[in-house]
C-alpha cells in the first residue's frame, strides 16, 4: 500500500488579505454580498418600479379623504383612458430613469423633490390650497419611489460619509466643512428666488392669466420687495436638495470599487458628473411640470405649462453654472 502524499499547507494559494489600508477593500468590508446583490439586474428594475407606482396608488388612496376637498376642487376631470394612462406611464418612466441612470435614494429624493416643487408652488400660492394637503401630496410622491431604492440599492459612499473608508469619496473634508455647507446652500436658494423674483416682477403675471385660465390667486406676483424675504426662505428646502444632488455628487465623486460610481469619474470627474446632473435636473423639472401640470390642472394650456416650467428649468441651469463655477475657483 503505497503511502499518502502529505499535503502541505503552502500548496494551495491562500487568499489575498485585505489591505485595511486600501480603499477598494475597506469597502469590499463594509458593504458585503447580500442575498439582494444576488437578484439579477431586470428584477431590480421590474421590482423598483412597479413598487413605486403600486406604493403611490396605494398612499394617495388612503390619503383622498384628506386631500379631496382641495385638490378635487382644481383638479382636471380625466375622462380618456390615454389621459390617465399617459399619467401612469410617465410616473413610470420617471421612476425607470432614475433608477437606470444610478441614483441611490438620497439622489431620488432630491430629484423628485426639485421636479415636482414647481406643480405644488402654483398649487400653494396660486390656487389656494391648504399646505397641509400640499405637504400629503408632495410627501407621497417622494416616499413612495424613494422607499423601493432605500430597500434595493445601498447610499452611494457620498451619501453615507459616516461609514466610508478614508480615501473612497473625493473631497472628503470639503463635503464635511459646515461654512461650505451653508454658503452652497444659500447661493442655490438665492439664484431660485432671484429668478422667480424677477420672473414676477416682469413678464410673468401677463402669461398666467392668459394661459392660466380663471387662475384664482395671483397675488404672489405682485407682492413686490416685500415678498422676496418669504419668497427665500420658502426656496430653502429647494437650495438643500438642489446641493445634494449637484455640488455634493459632483464634487464627492466617489472613487469606489462600484462600477456605477467609477464610470462618470473616468469621463472627467466631477465636471462631467456636474453637467450631466445639471441637464437631467433642467429637462426633468421641464418635462414633469409640463406633464403634471397641463395634464392634473383645470383650465391650464400646455404653453402656460412650459412657460412655468420654463422659469424653474432656467433657475436650475444657473444653479449648476453658479456650482461650476465654484468648483473651478476651489480647483475641485
């Protein structure tokens, strides 16, 4: 009987071990396989957006008997299937494009908030609906897409600085620095009410009451200088998200190990990451203002839409200009 081979221990190749010290895998530790990694792409997709869409329904059921009364009261009777169908589809690809381009759920959060402000600003200020069933509504359509990412997609290293390794996230202490915080925060709000200021004080009032048909209110824009302070401190909630979702992931591009955080950095880093955000944002607050508000408002024609959806989209553009331009100067 021939003898057995003695098996030593260098024979086989152990694995590699983790370098705490290396980004790539501190990461690799904190964000480990789950079994939700192992679903495949299509039912992410799939999962993410009918969850949304049966979410919304199923929220804005519930919440009917408190939102009726206002919003049934401007609201446009929908007779066609293809009116409430389009209404469907779009809320669909809203959801699907979001979740297409990368954006974790601080990312939707802040894209849904700043595409669907305009609808609800002209619900508030010109149609006299209660800010508490404006505040439903609005809650809604942000919970019920920023839920299903929050459940399938983890935070984006920017999103989650906390827990990210040192050397994962560009301009680290940048992001982190309370003075940059706040100076960032109130030039977007700045910029938003300037032009929405100056669209008021203009040219504006004309276009609502023309394509805006028995509009009840338009006191808004005739408020004067007296009106801007209340004007800037509404627009701060639209100068937080609009920071997150441009200047934060711009300039916090991250340099993980995740293939759909590596792939803008390598097109030009936070330059590209900021002119593709800007775009998308400009086209999305566009589009979804035109949509919801042509297509839910009675009495609006589809160029009243544009034009009010034109004036954000023209706020927005400036904001990532304004954004570049720190960012050159800071040379981030």
């Amino acid at each position: 009987m021939s003898p057995r081979k003695r098996i030593q221990s260098g024979s086989a190749q152990a694995p590699p071990t983790p370098d705490p010290k290396d980004p790539k895998d501190a990461l690799m530790n904190i964000a480990p396989t789950s079994r939700m990694e192992r679903i495949p792409s299509p039912a992410y997709f799939f999962l993410v957006v009918f969850g949304s869409l049966l979410l919304s329904s199923v929220l804005f059921t519930l919440a009917t008997s408190f939102t009726q009364d206002d919003l049934g009261l401007v609201s446009k009777h929908l007779e066609e299937w293809w009116e409430v169908g389009g209404l469907i589809a779009w809320r669909g690809v809203e959801v699907a494009l979001a979740w297409s381009v990368g954006f974790d759920s601080w990312d939707v959060a802040s894209y849904l908030f700043l595409t669907h402000l305009p609808t609800y600003t002209l619900l508030s200020f010109f149609y006299g609906v209660r800010p508490t069933s404006v505040l439903v509504s609005f809650a809604i359509t942000i919970l019920s897409t920023v839920i299903p990412f929050a459940l399938l997609r983890r935070p984006a290293s920017v999103h989650n600085l906390s827990h990210a390794p040192s050397g994962t996230v560009s301009n680290h202490a940048i992001l982190q620095d309370r003075p940059t915080t706040i100076y960032t925060t109130l030039a977007a709000t700045s910029i938003y009410s300037v032009v929405l200021y100056a669209s008021y004080a203009s040219w504006l009032p004309t276009k609502l009451v023309v394509h805006f048909d028995g509009i009840p209110d338009i006191s808004a824009v005739h408020a004067g200088p007296a009106g801007l302070p209340v004007l800037f401190l509404t627009l701060i909630p639209a100068g937080i998200a609009v920071r997150d979702f441009l200047f934060v992931s711009s300039t916090g591009r991250s340099l993980g190990t995740n293939e759909e955080e590596q792939q803008p950095a390598s097109r030009g880093g936070s330059t590209w990451i900021l002119v593709s955000r800007t775009i998308l944002l400009a086209i999305g607050v566009l589009l979804n203002t035109t949509v919801q508000v042509a297509g839910t408002i009675r009495s609006v024609s589809v160029e009243g839409a544009l034009i009010w959806g034109a004036v954000w989209a023209v706020a927005t553009v400036a904001v990532g200009v304004t954004f570049g331009w720190i960012e050159a100067v800071d040379g981030l």
